[in-house]
C-alpha cells in the first residue's frame, strides 16, 4: 500500500523546511550580530548578515573556527570566559561592554549569552546576541570630556563662581572664590550662602534670588559681601540652571567656544578667561 497525500496539504518534511526557512529569515534580519557555537568545542556553527558586516568578515571565514582562531589572544579568552560562565550555569550572561576587533578598527559590544539545551537538559549550543554600541560609547565619552572641559573652566575662571542648591547651601566653590572671600572650599561648601551676605542686604538678596529662579535675567551689580569679618564690594551675576543649547554639526573640526556678550562698563565672560574649545568628530 501506498500513502498520498490530498492536493494542497504538506508533509511533515515540507513543514519542518518552512519553518526553518521562516526562523532562518527572522535571525538574517535581526540588525544585531547573531552567533550560534557548539557548546563542546565552541567553534561558530550559524552567523548571520548584521555579524559580516560588522566585522567586515564572510561568514565562511568563521564558521568551524574558534574564537582563538579568529581573534587576539586577549578577546579570544576574554570570549571564552563568558561562553563557559552561559554554559557552565546554564543562565543568561549579559556583557554591557566589551571590544571587539574588526577589520575597520576596535568596535564596542554589548554581547547576550545564553545556553540552549538538549532533550536531556544538557548544553548543545551557545547563543550569543551582540549589539554594536560603539556610537553610544564614543558620545558619552565625548560628553563626559565636554564635561571635564566645562568644570576645568570654572576652575581656571579668574571670577569667583559658587553655586548652591534649593535650601541655600554651598554645593560647588571654586579656587577664585577662595581668593576672593578668604575661605578654602572645604570650609565653604555645606554652609549657607547667605553667610556671605551681610545681615542688612540679606532681603534684596532674596528678592534677587526669587526673581532669578522665576525666569527674570538680572544685570550683574555690585553688592556688598562678606569676607571673614570685613564687608568687601564684588560685582556680581546670579543665574539659576545652566542652560542646554543643543545643535547639529555640520562638518568635523575644532571651535571656539565663548560668550562675547557683555552690558555697558563690564567684561564679558570672555574677556574675563571663560573660553575654550568644542571639538566635533564623526
């Protein structure tokens, strides 16, 4: 006897290559790179297209190989380190930064490790989700040095420059302040600021604060402050939050960074050492 099949349905055999044809699709298309190795010899068995481009590499080039095999000794074992932690727990290893060369130079990965099991419970293959984060590293380090930048010029600044948060308390006070007002920030940062002021001048204070944390700009003014017992008259300028300016590069370079803006009978920022550069790159 023979079986047939009715017109129109599938065998078993046919499901099963469709199904692996639609699973083959959806790991082609993951933007991340997608590896599958053998969980005993750890050679690569299954690489899809995000990982040849980013590594600039085919995938006949590494299936069958080792991480040894295909990288410095140092990521090779580093590699191999969270391949046996996955498969030696059997949990999910997340790496949230490691390097990783490649033919266009040192990217930087965010790499998911995960065992998949047999019908006995034990490893056959490791799979591992690797997302390019190289462009996410290089802007927040990018951020932090505008950062260093920025703090490198209030210190440097030849103006006192001393901030303080919603309950009237010292929280920065920079080496200029100290010249200024006589006092090391160690002694300064913690205490009110209104120690600074002079008892009689310590409402329009107020008022100038209150005015300034309602969206008011004032014009920089000499006042009176206080230097350990004696009165001494600063000219100064209250603000409230920075300000973010944001905007769009259009080519990479240095530039200057400054404000050239200055009232009538005072130095501008500028004129007064608070400058420096902005460097944009790709």
């Amino acid at each position: 006897m023979k079986a047939r099949t009715s017109k129109g349905s599938r065998t078993p055999e046919a499901e099963l290559r469709q199904i692996n044809a639609f699973l083959d699709a959806i790991v082609e298309n993951i933007p991340d790179m997608v590896f599958v190795k053998d969980a005993r010899t750890l050679r690569y068995e299954r690489f899809n297209r995000a990982g040849e481009l980013l590594l600039d590499r085919s995938r006949e080039e590494l299936l069958g190989k080792t991480d040894r095999d295909c990288y410095p000794k140092d990521q090779a074992k580093a590699f191999r380190k969270g391949d046996l932690e996955a498969l030696q727990t059997g949990k999910l290893v997340d790496i949230p930064e490691e390097p990783i060369l490649t033919r266009n130079g040192i990217r930087w990965l965010r790499t998911k490790k995960v065992p998949v099991l047999g019908d006995q419970g034990e490893p056959r293959y490791l799979l591992g989700i690797s997302e390019d984060i190289t462009a996410r590293k290089n802007a927040t380090e990018r951020a932090r040095a505008l950062q260093r930048e920025l703090a490198a010029l209030v210190t440097n600044a030849r103006d006192a420059i001393i901030s303080w948060d919603l309950n009237g308390l010292i929280v920065s006070w920079n080496p200029a302040a100290e010249a200024v007002y006589g006092k090391p920030a160690e002694h300064a940062i913690g205490t009110p600021v209104e120690s600074l002021v002079p008892v009689a001048f310590r409402t329009s204070f107020r008022a100038a604060q209150k005015k300034v944390q309602n969206g008011m700009q004032l014009a920089p003014m000499v006042v009176r402050r206080l230097r350990e017992d004696c009165e001494i008259e600063v000219e100064e300028s209250l603000s409230s939050e920075p300000k973010t300016v944001r905007f769009t590069p259009t080519k990479t370079g240095v530039y200057p960074m400054y404000c050239s803006k200055k009232l009538l009978f005072f130095a501008s920022h500028r004129e007064k050492g608070m400058e420096g550069e902005l460097e944009v790159v790709e």
